[in-house]
C-alpha cells in the first residue's frame, strides 16, 4: 500500500531538491531569481519532497504560480493539481485577485492541467526561451520557443 502524500507549506529554511526544480526550469540561475522570494507548497511522501508549487507575490493583488513540478514517477496522479489548488487557496488568504502562471509551448500536459485548475490564456511571448534560455528546449516532440501566459481571478474560482 502507498503512504498518502501530504500537501502542505515548506518550513522556514527547508532545502527544496534542486533536481525536482529542475524539472519544471531547467535552467538553475533562472530558478535562483525567484527561489528565495517564493511561498512554496509542497507534497511531502514520508519526509521527503516529491513536488513542489512556488507562490511568487508580484504586487499586493496579484502573484504567479512558479515552478510547479512533481516527480517523474508521481506524475499523473493528481498530486501537481493538488498543489496548485493549495497555491490558489494561499493566493486568496493573501488577497491576490489574480494569480498569473507561465509554461512553454511544448508544455501540453501543464496547458491542460492549468486550465483543470482554472486558467485561462491571456496571450503569447513569442521566441521567450529562444531569447532567455541558453540552450534550446524540446518537449513531447516540439520546439519549446514560445511563453504561454494564463491567469485565474481568485474571486470568481
């Protein structure tokens, strides 16, 4: 039988696996931008971080998800929607009245699951990690050029 997961706040000076950032920015001095500023969710399997969620506040009302990842093996198992639910329930206890959340192009699974959790795109930064990102990205068979934006109002969730 597998031990539930348990989604909750990291603690104060927790170390969150560099590798399972990785997973969702695979470029670390991209991750290093926003990693100390963050309130970050996570899912916890027995004491170690399997997936993570980062609240990044962007001005008094409204904030991005960042970094929202879970490891490989857990995926599709409804634990990066569980995160991300935790993520808008923070965002609305701190009066965000709007949340923003950014993926690639090539993210086809991230576009599906964000608009499950209530997203909707708002528009298209063309050549975004073409120009940002050293080396090219490619996901599920697709040239990961574009920044895909999407934002959920947390009033009307």
């Amino acid at each position: 039988m597998e031990t539930e997961i348990t989604i909750r706040q990291a603690l104060p000076g927790e170390v969150l696996p560099k590798q399972l950032l990785l997973l969702a920015d695979p470029d670390w001095s991209q991750v290093e931008k926003y990693l100390h500023q963050t309130d970050w969710t996570v899912a916890d399997k027995n004491g170690r971080i399997i997936g993570v969620c980062g609240l990044l506040r962007l001005s008094s009302s409204e904030a991005e998800i960042v970094n929202a990842a879970v490891e490989e093996r857990y995926q599709g198992r409804g634990y990066g929607k569980r995160l991300i639910l935790q993520a808008l329930n923070e965002a609305g206890a701190k009066q965000y009245g709007k949340v923003i959340i950014r993926t690639g192009n090539s993210s086809l699974d991230q576009l599906g699951l964000y608009q499950k959790c209530g997203f909707r795109m708002v528009r298209i930064e063309r050549d975004y990690f073409v120009n940002n990102y050293p080396e090219p990205i490619y996901e599920n068979g697709i040239w990961c050029r574009d920044q895909v934006i999407l934002e959920l109002n947390t009033r009307e969730k």
